[in-house]
C-alpha cells in the first residue's frame, strides 16, 4: 500500500462516510475493497470521497476493476464524490456503476 494512504471511516445512522486520503496503488485498490466489503455488511449507503486522493497509479484502478466482482452488486449503495470520483468510477466493471457525485462550479452531476 502507498505509505501516505488513508481510509477514515465514519458512520452516521445508516450510512458510512469513507473518506480516501493519499496516492491510490494495487495494495489501496485492496485496502478499499476490503473496507467498502465490511461497510456494507452494516450501512445501507456507503458514500465515498475521493477529494483527497493523491496520485492513481493506473495499476491501483487496474487491480480496482478486476477485484471489484464482489461488491459491483451493491453499486445502488454506493455514491461516489469528489475530484477523483470519476477515476474511481470508471474503475468500476461496465454492467453496474455507482452513483457519482461531482461538484463542479456550484452544479451537481449525477451518472450511473
């Protein structure tokens, strides 16, 4: 894992907030999937804010999209936002996406 990543995890309700700290590599695509597994187990949306990524190494959203199997069922549960949001959302395999939130100048876009 990148020695800078960070995942903080905060749950409020029935929903978690992750928030995604630091440069994304092949052992943080892991780290990520594993955290958003354990998330789901007890939150019924999972919001995931990608503001504070670093760099992405294309190896860590490699390792993303061909992991990410497990999880890509509940992809209604997750809502993606920040900077980096559609990085992390193109990651995702083609037949389910994320909800993905982008600020930009004032305006909200919503993409599935």
């Amino acid at each position: 894992m990148a020695t800078n990543f960070r995942i903080y995890i905060d749950r409020t309700g029935e929903n978690i907030q992750i928030k995604l700290v630091g440069d994304f590599d092949g052992s943080s695509a892991l780290h990520l999937l594993y955290s958003i597994q354990d998330c789901l187990k007890v939150s019924k949306k999972i919001f995931i804010n990608t503001d504070f990524i670093g760099n992405i190494e294309p190896f860590g959203v490699n390792v993303f999209r061909y992991n990410a199997g497990d999880i890509a069922r509940y992809a209604n549960r997750i809502i993606l936002s920040g900077e980096k949001a559609l990085f992390l959302m193109k990651s995702w395999p083609d037949n389910m996406r994320p909800e993905c939130k982008i600020k930009k100048e004032s305006i909200i876009f919503d993409t599935i």
